[in-house]
C-alpha cells in the first residue's frame, strides 16, 4: 500500500493513467483510506478539468511550443542526464 508521499509524488501520473498495475492499486486503497490525499486527488482532478476546459477554445501563442522544447533543452544535458 502506497504512503503519503508516495500517493502525492504520482497524482499526475496516476490521473494520466501512466502507473503500472500495482503501483495504481496501491495509490487506490491508500486514496480509499486517507482523507488528506483524497483532497489533493480531488484538487489536482479538478484543476486538470478546469484547465482543460479554459484552453480548450483558446489558441496556443505563437512560439509557446518552441519556447517549451527550448526549456527542455536546456535542462537536458545530452548524455541522459537532466541538470
């Protein structure tokens, strides 16, 4: 069963869908169980769904895409390392 931080630390990843099996089980029934992590459940849902909806009708500006590659870049070092 997953802790606090655990359960904290893979919200996006578990709103995504993006957890092995087990790993989604473990974040279930220790989001069954701890009302504090259900609230930051329940905040982060929401707020995808909020955001999802303001962009939806909303055009991305003009060179946010190669802005964002830029910041990874920069925080990627080449050899498989971010730093």
């Amino acid at each position: 069963m997953a802790d606090c931080a655990e359960t904290i630390r893979e919200l996006e990843a578990f709103l995504d869908s993006e957890l092995a099996p087990e790993v989604r089980a473990g974040i279930q029934a220790h989001l069954g169980g701890c009302n504090d992590c259900l609230q930051a459940f329940d905040f982060h849902a929401e707020l995808r769904t909020v955001i999802s909806e303001k962009c939806r009708n909303d055009e991305m500006p003009a060179g946010l895409m190669s802005r964002i590659e830029l910041c990874f870049n920069e925080d990627f070092d080449g050899d498989g390392d971010i730093g």
